[in-house]
C-alpha cells in the first residue's frame, strides 16, 4: 500500500513550490501519496516560515498536536526558513523530530527522512540544477524558481539569513520548466524570486547570466501556448525605464505588479537600507500608471519600524492617497533575530504600531471602496483555475482580482470573458458571456 503524506506549508509562494518539490520527489522515489489527514499519515512535514514572530510561536505547540495525533511509526520532519534559522535548537526543544532541513536543500528530502536525526540548514546550498518532478497543486498555474535566496539585506528581515545569498536559476532550466508545465496544461506562469528584476546578476557557478529579467520574460512570452506571465517580487529599487516599458508592452504579462513599499517615509527606508526614496517610488508608481494605465498595483507596507514618528507615518499615509494601491499586505513590525534592526533600541509602542496599522488598513478599505464599484457592467477576461463550494468556478483578472461565476468544471482552465454584476471589495461576481 502506497505511504501517505501530510504537509502543512506556511508562508510565501517560494514555500508552495519548495512543498511543490518535495511532494513530487517523495512521490517519485518512495511512492508517498498526499492525504489531508495528519492522522493516518506516515509522514508529516511542516514546511515554515520565519518572516514574523507569531508563525515561529506556533511551531512547537503545532509539533506537539502532530505528535499527539500522529500514527506511531510516523515521522515528523520541519523544513523551511524556521528550520534554516533553528536547526539544532528545534530537536532540543522537540526531540521526536525525524528530521529538519533548511529553506534551501529541499532537494535532500529523500536523505533526510532515511536517516536518523537528518539535520541541513546550509543556508548557500545550490540546488538550481537540480532536476525535481513535476507535481503542481493547481495544473492551470506553474510557479517557477528563477533565483533563490537575497542580496539584499534589509535591516528587518530574516530572509537573507535563512534562504542565504542570491543566485539566479540559468535561464535554460527556466524555459525548458516553463515548456513542460505549459505542455502539461498551464496557461499561466508565476516566476517567483525574492528579487526578481535582479534577475541574471549571479549563477550560482558564480558566472553572470546569459540573460536579464526583461529578456527573459520575453523570450518566455515566445512560448505559444502560454497566454499569462506573473512574477513576485520585484523590488523598486530595479524598475528601471526598461523593467516598466517591457512589462508595460507585453501583452502576455499580466497587469498586475507588486512594488513592496515598506514605508513611506524616506529616512526610514534609510534605516531599513532599501535603497529608494519616496520620491523615486511614487515617481516609479507614476510612470507605471502613465504607460500601463489598466495596472493593479499591491504592496507590502510595515508599520511601526523603529524610530517611526508620526510625521514618517503620515507619509506612509500620503503614498498611499497618492498611489491609491488596488491591494496592500500590511503587517506590524516584528523584530527577528540576526536582523540588525533587531539592535534598534528606538522601537515603537505596541498599541501605536496597532493603531497605525488600524489606520492604515482603515483607510485602504474606503480607497477599495472606490475603485471596485467601478467594476459594474464592465467585461474582463478571467482565467479559470478552482472549483469552489456551492457551485462556484473561481478565476482571475489580468489584475489579479478574483472573480466567481456560477459554474464548474467546464470553465477550468479557460479563458473567458465575464461580465460582472456584482462587484464585492475582495470578489468580483459575474457571469460568463
Ligand atoms: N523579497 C520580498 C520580501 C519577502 S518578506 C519583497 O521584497 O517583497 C515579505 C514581506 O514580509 C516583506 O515585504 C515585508 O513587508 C514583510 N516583512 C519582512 N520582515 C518583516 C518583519 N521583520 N516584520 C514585519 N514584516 C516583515
Ligand atoms: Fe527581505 Fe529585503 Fe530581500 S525584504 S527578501 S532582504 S529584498
């Protein structure tokens, strides 16, 4: 009987196909199957996040629940960035643990539950050659790795130190992914990268690569029967006039572009060491409105850094009425370990950080307030890719807003254009024309 397999993934997209990867490889080799009941499972990985506090709070009381429910002969193994960041102190604190693998040697998965007390987590491993099988939780979009890890560094987070230096995937793996996935039914692509339009700067031999971020996005466009192209995250820094005007001219690119803000006040950006100012970001966010004007733009902003001041909050603020964003993803600061703005003794109370964040997200509301009822009447094109209760057949814009239809099977996959009746702040309802 085939070995069943339960794996929680928390996080980024990076970690979805990171999960991705060890499903496919656990299936190939060692015949795991998927199930979605920890229970009756035979092996049990937690794929974690460490971007902020709370997820890495939960892990030990999550540990504990698997152990108490878990089969008796089943193993448990933690992978992801809290493992790159733990290792060692996670068998300490939970010595029932089989193994634990950092963010970046997915591809020893099959080691690691074959041995006893396995524990990886060097966070410079290159696995970009590394030929994985093909296992995608939904067949309609494929997310690709084209770089792994960050150069970064910015003051707050922990990424550079659990998925470690950055190197670019060649583009030759890239396009021969994009043709496979694209063969085996996707439509649409998600190149995932924490720096995406940095793309190319360093192979992991240490070579520069043969192609830039904008080539590469257009020689994947070349591939026919790939109609949408998305990526995340590209960082503000790097949207140069050429990065805009490519995304802004191809037509398989999705109008939809992530500009992880972070804050609005420029001296803050100083102490984070993002390398912009909030002049060059809403200049940046202008040109992009300019030359693309049918873009949604979303963003990352986090309040309360140390040392914010109401006057840098307020700017903040003011970008926002300025960019009117279609989506933010806004979070409280949260100090990580190995960050030097974990040093910053400046740091902010917690009930103005929450208040801030009330504001922010306050405000965000009555801004989506006003740009969805727009949506009324109007006719998108939608790419269909889940089913949902009640009938539902769920898709999404160029934008990357969702909309529902009444439907089901008949639509997966496709494209087709819908008219919305209903426009909902997070959904838009409509029929299929
Ligand atoms: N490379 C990605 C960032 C990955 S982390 C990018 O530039 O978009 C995802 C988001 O988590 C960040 O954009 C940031 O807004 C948030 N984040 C990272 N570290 C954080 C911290 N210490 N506290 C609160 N939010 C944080
Ligand atoms: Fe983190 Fe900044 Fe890189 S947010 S992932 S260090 S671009």
């Amino acid at each position: 009987m085939a070995k069943k397999l339960f794996i929680e993934t928390l996080g980024c997209a990076m970690n979805v196909r990171d999960s991705e990867h060890m499903i496919a490889e656990l299936n190939r080799v060692e015949r795991y199957d998927l199930t979605k009941n920890y229970s009756e499972a035979d092996l049990i990985i937690i794929n974690t996040c460490s971007v902020r506090e709370k997820p890495v709070n939960k892990l030990f009381s999550e540990i504990g629940h698997f152990l108490k429910h878990k089969k008796p002969d089943a193993k448990i193994g933690v992978c992801g960035c809290t493992a790159s960041h733990l290792g060692d102190e996670i068998f300490k604190r939970a010595p029932n643990v089989n193994f634990v693998l950092g963010a970046r040697n997915v591809s020893k998965i099959i080691k690691a539950v074959n041995t006893e007390k396995f524990l990886d987590t060097n966070i410079n491993y290159d696995e970009s050659a590394y030929a994985f099988g093909d296992f995608r939780q939904n067949p309609y979009k494929a997310y690709i790795n084209i770089s792994i890890g960050c150069d970064k560094k910015c003051a707050f987070c922990i990424v550079p130190h659990t998925r470690g230096e950055e190197i670019s995937i060649p583009h030759e793996l890239i396009l021969s992914e994009a043709q496979r996935a694209v063969r085996a039914g996707a439509k649409e692509l998600f190149l995932l990268g924490q720096n995406v339009n940095n793309y190319g700067k360093r192979l992991g031999s240490g070579k520069k690569g043969g192609l830039n971020f904008t080539a590469l996005l257009n020689e994947l466009a070349k591939i026919d029967e790939l109609k949408r192209i998305r990526f995340t995250s590209p960082h503000p820094l790097h949207m140069d006039d050429e990065f805009l005007e490519v995304f802004a001219s191809n037509p398989k690119i999705c109008k939809s572009m992530h500009m992880p803000l972070q804050s609005g006040s420029t001296d803050i950006l100083r102490k984070m060491k993002r390398g912009y100012t909030k002049e060059w970001f809403l200049q940046r966010a202008r040109k992009l409105r300019e030359i693309a004007p049918d873009t949604a733009i979303s963003t990352d902003i986090i309040v309360a850094f140390p040392g914010e001041s109401e006057r840098d909050f307020e700017d903040t603020m003011d970008v926002i009425e300025q960019v009117r964003f279609e989506q933010i993803f806004s979070f409280k600061y949260s100090a990580r370990p190995l960050t030097p703005a974990a040093q910053m003794s400046d740091t902010v109370e917690s009930e103005i950080a929450s208040a801030r964040l009330a504001r922010l997200q306050e405000r965000h509301t009555q801004i989506l307030d006003e740009i969805t009822p727009a949506y009324l009447d109007k006719v998108v094109e939608v790419y269909f890719e889940e089913l949902r209760a009640g009938g539902v057949c769920a898709g999404r814009t160029s934008q990357n807003f969702t909309v529902c239809v009444k439907g089901g099977e008949e639509f997966l996959g496709q494209i087709k254009n819908v008219k919305i009746t209903q426009p909902q702040r997070s959904i838009l309802y409509g029929e299929v024309l």
